[in-house]
C-alpha cells in the first residue's frame, strides 16, 4: 500500500477552504510527490506534484506572499 504523510493542514481565512499538504511515496519506488488536497464543501481538488514542480510553484507563492505583506 503507498504511504501518505500529513506534512500540514489549514483553512484559508477567507473562503474557508481546507488545505492539507501531503506526501505521497509509492510502494513501487519512485519520486515521492507532494499532494496538495483542497476541500471546498463537499468537493475535493486534489493535485499530485513532483519536486522540481513543487519547487517552483513555492518558490512563486513565497514571493508573490512577501510581495503583499500588510496588504491584508
């Protein structure tokens, strides 16, 4: 069976969606992925992303994040 790890778990403060952060390694070797699940209401986004992805989309929303400081 593959292992998923919980890595975090949130709710956006506006919206109210649920975001949770997982590892996702599969049994049959591999790249590990991090998952990106977001639940709104009863519906699910579910998004399965390899490193160099993960890397560059985080690396984005840091700076976009610090970008915007104080504007909330």
């Amino acid at each position: 069976m593959d292992k998923i790890t919980s890595l975090d778990k949130f709710r956006v403060p506006i919206g109210n969606q649920e975001i949770e952060l997982q590892q996702l390694d599969y049994v049959a070797g591999g790249m590990p992925f991090l998952r990106v699940r977001i639940r709104e209401h009863s519906r699910f986004t579910i998004f399965d992303i390899d490193p160099m992805t993960a890397e560059r989309w985080g690396r984005l929303m840091a700076d976009w994040g610090s970008s915007h400081k104080g504007e909330t």
